[in-house]
C-alpha cells in the first residue's frame, strides 16, 4: 500500500502590493533607529536579493481558515472524492486566524475543525487538528498522512497549508516585504499502483537555531510593547538554511532508491530567489551536477513567501498549466522541500 496525490486545490489573494507600495513606509532597526538610505535604493536591493516583486494579501473579511476551506475544496473536487469518506484533515498553518486590524491570533477551535464544519462532514471518524512546524508545515502534514495511510489507520487524508502573514507583520521592518498570503491544499489516498511518496526526511535543529525566526516586538519604540510580530535572524536563517538543506534532500533521494537523473522537479519553499537558486546549486553538487534548465519552478516573484502555503500553491499551479514552461508527466520523480521556523528540515520524494 503506497499514498498518492489525488487532488489538489490552491487560493491565490486578490490584493495585489507591489514594491513601490513599501516607498512610503518608515523602515527602522530592531532598536528602533532609523534604517539608514532611502527607500527606494532599500527596495531595489530587496529586490535583488530576493526576487520578490510583488506579493498577495487576503481581503480584509478573510482569515486563515477562510482560506483553507477555499483551497480545499478546489483539491476535493479535483480529486473526485466524497469528502464524507475523508479520514483525517491536517492543515499546517502557524499563526491562526488573526483578523484584520487584530494582532490577536485565534486558534480555538483548530482551524482543521473550521475547515471541517464549513465542508459540512458529518462523519465524526474524519479527524481533524492542525500542524505548527513553521513553513515546512504542509509538507510535514502530508509526511504524517502518509505514515497513516502506510499504518493502515487512514485511507484518505486532506492536507491544507494556509497563512495570512499580511496580519502579523511588522511594517517598520524591511523584512515585511518578504511576507505574503495563500492556501494550498492536497487529497492524498491510498494506493495499490507505483509510484506516489517514495522516502521523507524531517529533522528539527533547535539547540542554537530555535530563535532564528520568532515572534517579536515592532521594530517602533512607541508601539504597544504586548503586540508581537513575526520577526527573523535573516543572515542566520540564510546560512543555516544552505547548510541544511540540500543535505535534507541528497539522504531523502538516496532514500528512495531514485537517481539524481531520475529527477525532473524541485518543489522547494518560496521563500528567497537568492537562499532558493543557491540550495539547489549546493544539491546538485553534492551529487557532482549542476541544475538542469527549470528544474526549480517558481512563484516568489509574484507571490512572496506565504509560508506553509508556498509548495502546495506551486504544485497545484504547475499541475494545472499556470507556471510557463513548468509541466509534470505520469512517471516523473520530484523532490519536495522546506525550510522554516524551529528551525526545521524537511523533504518527500514523490513519483507522479
């Protein structure tokens, strides 16, 4: 018995900001001087840096949950199922639901039991609960479902990653530029045929690296010191992340008994053009290659990071045409990957 993705589903925001919408903020350091230059020179090198053109925010009736109903129901019908037969919902996600103008996340009831009374199920053996595992989220939901699917405990799993970071960023920190909105979401079913999860690596490093991306204060002095925001060790997050993660990813193929030839994609997490290019470089140099031309499809440019929603909204967008130049065909082998707050690692070889 193998797991397989039979469905998926993806919400993209509407609101469109671009990087000439940041010109007029007060950009500050965390001790709340002023960032030295203009803005416009600091959003050129954010640009170069990362990639980020332009990101997506959530109306300002939506929330997280919202969201996650939306991707998933796109993914349900995809996949054809009757979602009374669902044996469990996960949906990965770190912040809750923040509403508008609130810095004040809600988390009770789990958004995965949110996203189950909107779909109406009934079924009461359909468990849902949520996954905290900062951007790798999604992919360490669809690792556990796996391990059901594999155990026999579950037949089919509904695996949602979801963000509003638009509501917990800072705007006097540069790194808000970074942040976006989205959900994607993916039926993964037992299966009797080739192919599907073929290996996954998780790890968590948490004995220096725990407070690379945390929750903080505004980087203004005059703002409510009990109001937090998310807030990262760029450098630091950088560095760990090129050190960590291709070697996630080599022992994740090896695995899987897959050849880095065999290989036609990389689904990595949107986070950073520069930290993403340079990951796959290291990866494929561990293996004594270079990076075959569009390998690494990509999305950061118009849709920023959106945390645990990056590698499911990419996968759904390249199954469905959306990406130029990206497809996938019956029989190919691709590597999932993620990096994120915990500081946690993880990867899936999969065989479509």
């Amino acid at each position: 018995m193998n797991s397989k993705i039979t469905g998926t589903g993806s919400y993209i925001p509407n609101v469109i900001t671009r990087n000439a919408d940041f010109h007029q903020h007060k950009f500050l350091n965390l001790d709340g001087s002023v960032f030295p230059g203009d803005n416009e020179t600091t959003i050129k090198k954010f640009k170069a840096i990362t990639g980020i053109e332009e990101r997506r925010y959530i109306d300002k009736e939506l929330t997280t949950s919202d969201i996650a109903v939306i991707a998933a129901i796109k993914a349900i019908e995809s996949s054809g199922i009757d979602p009374e037969t669902l044996d469990s919902i996960i949906v990965a996600h770190n912040y809750g639901d923040v509403k508008n103008n609130s810095n004040q996340s809600d988390t009770v009831p789990s958004l995965a039991t949110r996203v189950k009374a909107r779909l109406r199920i009934k079924n009461p053996q359909c468990v849902g609960y949520d996954v905290l595992f900062g951007c790798p989220g999604w992919i360490q939901g669809m690792i556990q479902a796996h391990a059901f699917i594999k155990s026999g405990m579950a037949k089919k799993c509904l695996v949602i990653g979801a963000e509003a970071l638009s509501r917990v960023v800072d705007k006097h920190d540069r790194d808000s530029m970074i942040f976006s909105d989205g959900a994607g979401a993916a039926i993964l079913e037992a299966t009797e045929e080739e192919g599907g999860i073929l290996s996954f690596n998780s790890a968590t490093f948490s004995y220096q690296e725990s407070e690379y991306i945390y929750f903080g204060k505004s980087n203004h002095t005059v703002a409510p010191e009990e109001i937090r925001y998310i807030k990262m060790q760029g450098r630091k997050v950088y560095e760990f992340a090129l050190v960590n993660v291709p070697k996630a990813m080599k022992t994740c193929l090896e695995a899987s008994g897959k050849d880095i030839s065999d290989l036609k994609k990389v689904f990595i997490h949107q986070a950073n053009e520069k930290m993403d290019d340079a990951i796959i470089k290291r990866f494929y140099k561990l293996h004594n290659e270079t990076p075959p031309e569009n390998v690494m499809p990509m999305t950061v440019h118009e849709l920023g990071n959106s945390s645990v929603a990056t590698v499911p909204t990419l996968l759904d967008l390249v199954l469905n045409g959306k990406i130029k130049n990206q497809e996938l065909k019956k029989g190919d082998v691709i590597l999932f990957a993620s990096v994120g707050a915990g500081m946690n690692v993880n990867a899936i070889t999969y065989q479509v």
